[in-house]
C-alpha cells in the first residue's frame, strides 16, 4: 500500500487532453506547419513547453513567431470554456483519500493548474503541493518533478504510487523510483 499519490494534472485530475492537443494542432496549422491531432500526441503529449517548443521548432526548420504562446494560449482559453471539467471520476476519487499525503506533478503551468483546480472545487486536496515542470530545463521524462513532488509531501519515491497518463510521465515517474 503507497504511503501516498502524485498525480499527474492534465487527463488525470482534468479532462484536458483532446482540447489542448486538439488546440496545439490548429496553432501549428495556423503557422503553415500543417499538424494533426495525432501527430501533437505523438510527438508533444506530456512534455513541458520547453521540450515542447524545442521540438516544434526542430519540426518548423527554425523560431517560433514571437507571438506564439500568446495566440496559442488565447485560442486554448476558448477551447476551454466550452466545457472544461475533471476527468470523470476523479473528485470522487479525491474525496476517498482522507488524510493520505498526496500532489500533483505536472508539465503545465502553476497559474493553469491553480485555475483549474480552482474552477473544479478540489484545489483543497492539493494545498500547497502542486509541482510544475513548466520553466524547467529539464521536464518529463526526467525524473525531477517526480522527486520534488515526493520530497515536498515528505515521502520517499518508492513509497509513493504515480498516477499517469502518458508514457513521457510514466517514463519520469519510474525513472523517480
């Protein structure tokens, strides 16, 4: 039995998936870098913005257009607020833990997750402990969200159990013990 939980954000705790990767395909489409959504899963899914971007401008043969996070960001709140909810299931889950040290371990933005869990009604089962590899120079599949995660809930990484929804997070997760 895990003496605690580090959840992943994004498909674990909110049902985000399909609209970001759904959102990064039409932004790169509307850069003339013809995606889908399959590709973005591919190749984008779990990764922080900076091994994200570092990708995209492998891809493109160069920069990103310096506007792009913004337009990107912009058309994502609209995708969004057509019915952004938690991952059916998940409150549920939450409400069953007691007093079970738990965080999450995330690639996405602090302000995002914050906003999320704030819109859901369970930023109260996180308090404080809510990690972000966003700005990170290393990001998953490296194992330090993972660590820091574990380290900030006082639990040793191989007495906590990582719920994940990406190989990329997996990978981090496992390579964190």
């Amino acid at each position: 039995m895990p003496t605690a939980i580090i959840f992943d954000f994004d498909g674990v705790i909110a049902d985000s998936e399909v609209r970001a990767n759904t959102t990064l395909a039409e932004s790169l489409t509307a850069i003339g870098l013809p995606t889908s959504y399959d590709e973005c899963l591919r190749d984008y899914y779990g990764h922080n913005w900076q091994e994200t971007q570092r990708r995209i401008e492998v891809r493109l043969g160069g920069p990103l257009p310096p506007d792009f996070r913004e337009q990107h960001r912009a058309r994502a709140r609209e995708r969004f607020a057509e019915g952004f909810a938690p991952v059916p299931g998940a409150p549920e889950f939450l409400a069953t833990l007691g007093d079970r040290p738990r965080a999450i371990a995330s690639s996405s933005s602090p302000a995002y997750i914050a906003m999320s869990l704030d819109r859901f009604g369970l930023a109260h089962h996180f308090g404080r402990h809510v990690y972000s590899a966003d700005g990170w120079n290393r990001g998953k599949p490296h194992p330090d969200i993972y660590l820091a995660a574990a380290k900030g809930i006082g639990a040793a990484p191989a007495a906590c159990l990582a719920i994940e929804d990406s190989p990329t997070g997996a990978q981090a997760a496992l390579a964190a013990g």
